[in-house]
C-alpha cells in the first residue's frame, strides 16, 4: 500500500481511497522498526454525512482485518464517524519482511492505537468509542487497563474478547505456562498446526456464510503461530485472570453457548466456534469499573457477523448501551 498518497482530509494526514470501496478511505502509518525491519499500521476511515463529534475505532482479531462494512455502516448511520486500524503484521499492514500475525508482547500494539486515536482526536472528534473482538479484544482491555485517565478514548466495546485459551484445563495450567516460558526465550519457534477450517466456513460466503474477505488476510484456515505469540498472550491472560480494571464504561457481549466438532455444518452458524464462552463471562465479570456483560443468543464468534437477526439484536443492544453512556 502507499505511504503517500494525494486527496488531504485532514492538515496532518493524507488518505487514498480504500479498497473497500464506497466512500471509504485509509492511510498507512510510519512505525519504528522491530525486531522483524519495517513497520507500518493502517487506518481505514469513511465520515458521516452530517456533522459529529463521535467516533468509534475498530481494533481486529487474530488472523483477520477491517472488512466489516456493514458494521461500519451501522455505526455511520447512528452518528460515528467510523475508524479501522489494520494492525501491524496484519491485513493492508502486513509486509514481505514479516510473519503474518508475529508478536512477541501485546504493548507493541499500543504505537498502533494510540497513533490512531490522536489522529481521530485530531480530526474534530471529541468522544470516542474503542471496540475490538477476539484478540482484538484482549489487546483494548489491556490497552485501556494499561493507560487509565486516558482523554483519547471515552468508551470501550469488547466482542468476544479473547480472555482465555479454550483448551482442556490440564494444558491450560501446566502445559501453557511452559510454551509461555520456552516463547519468551525462543519466540520464532513455530507451533503445531490446527488445521480447523470450522469458524472459517462459518463467514465466508463460499461455504456457509454471507460474507466476502481477502483470503489471504483472513485465511479460511488460521496461520500458525509461534511461541512468542503464545507468551504475548499468555501474559494478558494472567491479567486477565486476575482483572482488568477500566475507568470507561465498558460493554462485553458474547455468545450464549460455545461449539465443537471437526465436522463443517450449518450448527456452526448457532454459537462461539472459537472460544469457550463461560470463560468470556467470567474474566468480564472481574473486570473493575463500569463494566455491562451481556450474551446474545445464536451468535458466532464474531458477535457482529451472525446471521441478520441475531446481530441486528446486538446492535440494538450497542446503541442503546451508547446512547446511555455517551450522551451528548
């Protein structure tokens, strides 16, 4: 993608026209190098029609990017400008010099987010809602719990964030604080390879879903990760475990029920194919602050890409929760 472009929106930024098409714009940003070379994140924006000072920035998960457009659309439609930020290794920031998806501790996102919301800031928005799923997820409640009194952000929305391994309890407890341990000293060591393809089939219009993506962004079958992935993870989890606290106030939705199997079929289209949903409730539960933790019913993984009824209630449920918490 292009680190310069023409077609200013902003005095400090420049955007090109995404490929997402429909008014949608992004601009790629200049990060330090890491251990892996360059670096740069990307952010994605389309503004609303009339005036607003609300925004919402919308961080990603695991094995995946920005291509939710109805979700944008939503947000648009109930007065947000709306924000994506393709994390570093990632989607339209992913580069030839590195592993897609490579981390070795979850603050290297933080450049990232941070970055994103000063520009937001910048561009005349003045409340700002911080929403991730999954991974995603994970890395906002610990970028919230990690900057408190921060004036970048007033709002924080996790979708099925990612506050646990969904592995037997034995692997859990003795078998990951290990790999954990071996990924701080060893952190390009690959992992074995889950071949799963059930949460993929579930989105994509190919198979069973009704939604189309770059498949090389957001594999049908996720990468492999390597150790130091598991210790960056592993890391939040521990504060995950013992609780974050949030001094915004803080929704969490997930599914009502958590599905196993091998087999693609449509009963993937009915529940959480990726975590283990009970673990969802009670890491939100413990988080310190104005927290609200809601499931909906029937949902996937990805709260906002379930079937049309089931994601119109968790928008119902978003904006009412918004419209309380964020008034004007």
């Amino acid at each position: 993608m292009p680190l310069n472009s023409v077609n200013t929106s902003s005095p400090e930024r420049q955007y090109v026209p995404d490929a997402a098409g429909n008014g949608f714009l992004q601009t790629t940003i200049k990060q330090p190098d890491d251990y892996e070379g360059k670096v740069v994140c990307t952010l994605v924006k389309k503004s609303c029609e009339t005036e607003t000072d609300k925004a919402v920035l919308y961080v990603h998960g695991f094995n995946d990017y920005f291509f939710q457009v109805e979700m944008a659309e939503r947000f648009l439609n109930h007065g947000f400008n709306f924000y994506a930020i393709d994390l570093r290794k990632y989607g339209r920031s992913w580069l030839p010099n590195q592993k897609i998806t490579n981390v070795r501790d979850l603050s290297e996102y933080d450049a990232d987010i941070e970055t994103a919301l000063n520009i937001i800031q910048r561009e005349g928005n003045r409340k700002v809602l911080l929403n991730g799923h999954s991974t995603g997820g994970l890395i906002v409640a610990l970028f919230a719990h990690t900057h408190p009194e921060n004036r970048l952000f007033d709002a924080v929305f996790l979708n099925s964030p990612f506050f646990n391994m969904n592995i037997g309890i034995f692997a859990r407890v003795f078998g990951l604080p290990f790999v954990a341990w071996r990924g701080k000293k060893h952190p390009d060591r690959l992992m074995k390879e889950d071949p799963s393809s059930i949460y993929g089939s579930s989105l994509h219009r190919s198979v069973y879903g009704e939604w189309e993506y770059n498949t090389v962004w957001k594999k049908i079958v996720a990468p492999t990760v390597n150790a130091g992935w598991v210790h960056a993870i592993h890391r939040a989890h521990v504060q995950a475990r013992k609780g974050f606290v949030i001094d915004k106030p803080t929704l969490v939705l997930y599914s009502d029920n958590s599905l196993y199997g091998k087999i693609r079929d449509r009963k993937f289209l009915e529940g959480d194919a990726v975590l283990n949903v009970k673990h969802i409730a009670r890491r939100a539960r413990k988080i310190k602050g104005d927290c609200t933790v809601k499931y909906i019913e029937k949902a996937l993984h990805d709260v906002l890409l379930s079937p049309k009824p089931v994601r119109d209630k968790a928008y119902q449920v978003i904006f009412e929760w918004l419209d309380a918490k964020l008034k004007d």
